[in-house]
C-alpha cells in the first residue's frame, strides 16, 4: 500500500499548498513522508518528536481534510519518528541555522534589517492616520515612558510597518538602544530551531534582552500554544524591566481567534490604535511624495484618477505610479485616458474584488435562494439551508481576501469545512452549466463580472 499512500500524500500536498503560506508549507509539510495505509489509518512520517508533536497541536485537521480529499474517505492520522529522517535531521540543523541565522548591519539592532525607506520623514500623514503616526513617534522620543505596549492594527498595505520600522529607525541613533525587529512567524522558527538545537538560553537572551521590540503580524501566533507561552513570558520580562514592545496586527487583539485572553489583555495594556484607509487627499499626497523619490512626473490628472480608484492599499497605489510612470517613460508619449485605464485594468479588477465583504454575499446569497440571512450562521443542515451556505463559502473565498479561518469564523465553522464547501461548489460548476449560472448571476449581483 506505500504506492498508494505515496499518490494520495502527493494529491494531499497540492491541496495544501494552496492553503497554506509558502514557508509554513515548506517548514511543516514538505518535510513530511508517507508511511503506509490501512483500512482505517494512514501513518505520516517526520524527522523527530518534536515535529510530530508541532503537526499534531496545530495541523492535523487540515492535514486529514486534504488526505480525505484525495483519498475519497477519511482515515484516522498517525505521525511516526522515522529513525532514518531523524538522523538526517539531525545532520542538517546545524548548516540550516547557520543560513537562517539573521544578519544585522547595524549596532544595536537585532532580527531583520530595517527598511531604509520606512522612515516617519517618508510617512505621509493624513487623518485616517495622524493619531497612529502621533503614537508611534511618541513611543520612538520615550521608549516604555510613553505607551507600552503600542499595539497598531489596520489592514494590508495600510503601512503598519512604515510606521512600525520607523521607530526602530529613528530610536537607534539617538539613543544607543538595542532594537529587534521581527514578524511572529520569524519569531516561531527562532524558537523551533531552539529548541531542535537545545539554544533555548540563546534564543530568551535574544528577545528578552533588547531595549524596543517590534514584531509584526502578531495574529500569527493565534492557536499556536506554546508559542503563545513563550511569548507571554518574553512580554512579561520586557515589561516588568520597563522595555517597550510595539506589536501590528490585521485586527484588534480581542477579535483574533485562538488567542490566549492573558495575552489579549496584556496587549489592550497600552495603547491600541488603528490605520484607516487613506482619504483621497492623503492617497494624492503618498503619490506625489513617491514621484517625488522616484524623480518621476505624472500629471495630476492622473495622480488623481489613480487616487480615486485604488482605495484600499498603499503598496498597490504605489505599484500603480510605478507601471504608469515606466510606460511613460519608456514611450515618451503622454498617457491618455483609455491608456490609464488598460494599463491599471488588472489593479482597478483588484479593487472591485475587494469591495466585497462576508457580508455582502453572505446577504446576496440568502436572497438568491430565498433563505434567511441567519441560516447562513446557523446549525441546521437540510440541503435547503446547507448548500446555499456553501455556494455563499465559495463566493467568501474566490471575491474576498478573507483567510479561510477567517471566512470560517463567520459562518461559525472551522476553516476546513469552507475548504470543503470551496471544492465542491468547484467540482460542480465545472459540470453544471444551470447550476453556473446561478453563480453568475448572485456575482452580477454584487457588482462582479
């Protein structure tokens, strides 16, 4: 049978690489290897008990869902030690820690480099972020005397790191301090490698020992328990030595699921402020501050056209300054209206997307089939209400940016029943010319092609 659980763990691979990270694929998966398959169980091999253990407390379910996928039917998941795999481990770790270890160029400063470019002199400040900007430069002028922790919160590209490496930037000169700037997910490996290579002491004096913490995307951390632990306890030792922590995040720390109340708490300590989308005044003065470094010109007709369009992220408006001002450019002609709109076609598609929220279809698809909006959350499960719930999951994941936990969490269910729900609303558009122009037609709703 270890012919047909290699088959079934490569079908499974695929499932998950669509789901997960490229780096959380590559650390957790790609390292996995096929055992064999009975009639109610299929065994997983891995490199040692701590990766069987890691697997076990934070993707199992997903792991079962994609095998159940592939498979046809669901089996019962067992992780075993390979001997071999774990003295080939064990050969490699070192080497790899080597590469992984982070290199700094400057003194004081640990974790990944600072990008030169976020500095609070390049910040564009307008009135979805004054009181963030105000904080953060609060917090850089007097560190752990003016808010600790500072928690910033706001959705992507939105420049929650701008202001957050900002900080680090303007701390580090003026105060001899030692600064660490890292995301949740850099800090998880620094303690899985840790702990894999018994530098737990080494790993605690790097994090506890710093003047300012920065660590982003802090939501990374949500239902991972042990890394939770360790860093309740690194927060407490910076604190309680009065060292200050800055923490982003996609969301208030009260609305990510799978976080420990404790550390909610302790994250609500300080102050919480939160990066709004930019007005269009702001978004025109980001543009013409970026033309500015670039040394590009771009008629203000254009900047504005670009401003009023691009609405929800600053490194897509950028991007979009980028490819006009190139084509430009490179052709020295002047950019007409219909040129402006081909070349920004497939950001302006972008946006449109992203007007759409759960919410929205979540409505659009009630009334399509004539259900009620509270059905969608509900637990019944006649075919009725069932099925038109996963028509509106399909739609969450393909018009949205949701995560699948996330889309999950609004529908009260886990993220694997909207995988689920995601791949047979596929399979039967594929087949279903009648049952595809229902779908058609709720998108047409919602302002979609």
């Amino acid at each position: 049978m270890e012919n047909q659980a290699s088959v079934v763990w490569a079908q499974a691979c695929k499932h998950l690489a669509e789901t997960l990270s490229k780096d959380v694929y590559d650390r957790w998966i790609a390292v996995i290897e096929p055992g064999a398959i009975s009639d109610d169980t299929f065994v997983l091999n891995v490199a040692n008990d701590f990766y069987q253990s890691w697997l076990e407390e934070n993707y199992l379910p997903l792991i079962r869902d994609a095998i159940t996928s592939s498979l046809g039917k669901e089996l019962r998941i067992r992780f075993t030690v390979d001997p071999a795999k774990k003295q080939e481990a064990a050969a490699v770790t070192a080497p790899e820690k080597e590469r992984r270890a982070p290199s700094s160029s400057r003194p004081g400063m640990a974790g990944s480099p600072l990008n030169p470019r976020y500095t609070f002199d390049s910040f564009v400040v307008g009135s979805s972020n004054t009181f963030a900007h105000a904080a953060a430069l609060a917090v850089a002028e007097s560190p752990a005397r003016a808010y600790n922790p500072l928690f910033i919160y706001g959705g992507v590209g939105l420049g929650k790191t701008h202001l957050m490496q900002a900080i680090g930037h303007f701390a580090l000169p003026r105060k001899n301090m030692r600064v660490c700037y890292t995301s949740s997910e850099a800090f998880t490996n620094d303690f899985i490698d840790a702990l894999q290579n018994k530098a737990l002491v080494q790993f605690r004096r790097k994090y506890r020992g710093m003047d300012i913490l920065l660590i982003d995307d802090i939501h990374f951390l949500a239902g991972k328990e042990r890394m939770q632990e360790e860093f309740f306890h690194t927060f407490n030792t910076l604190f309680d030595n009065h060292k200050q922590i800055v923490m982003t995040c996609d969301r208030p720390a009260s609305e990510i699921p799978g976080l420990e109340q404790r550390l909610v708490s302790r994250f609500e300590w300080g102050l919480v402020t939160e990066l709004e989308t930019p007005d269009v005044e702001t978004r025109i003065a980001i543009l013409r501050k970026k033309q500015a470094q670039l040394s590009l010109t771009l008629p203000d007709s254009v900047l504005t056209y670009m401003a009023e369009h691009i609405r929800s992220n600053i490194r897509r408006l950028e991007g979009a300054l980028i490819r006009v001002a190139s084509y430009a450019s490179l052709t020295g002609k002047a950019v007409a209206q219909e040129t402006l709109e081909y070349l920004l076609r497939d950001t302006l598609d972008q946006e449109q997307q992203e007007a759409v929220t759960v919410e929205a279809v979540q409505r659009a698809v009630a009334e399509y089939y004539d259900i009620r909006l509270g059905d969608m959350t509900s637990k019944q499960r006649p075919q009725s209400i069932a099925f038109p719930r996963q028509v509106a999951m399909y739609l969450c994941r393909t018009l949205t940016q949701q995560s699948l936990p996330s889309i999950g969490n609004s529908f009260g269910r886990n993220h694997a029943t909207v995988l689920h729900a995601y791949r047979l609303v596929s399979e039967r558009l594929k087949n279903d010319p009648s049952f595809r122009q229902q779908v058609t037609t709720i998108k047409q709703r919602l302002g979609q092609r």
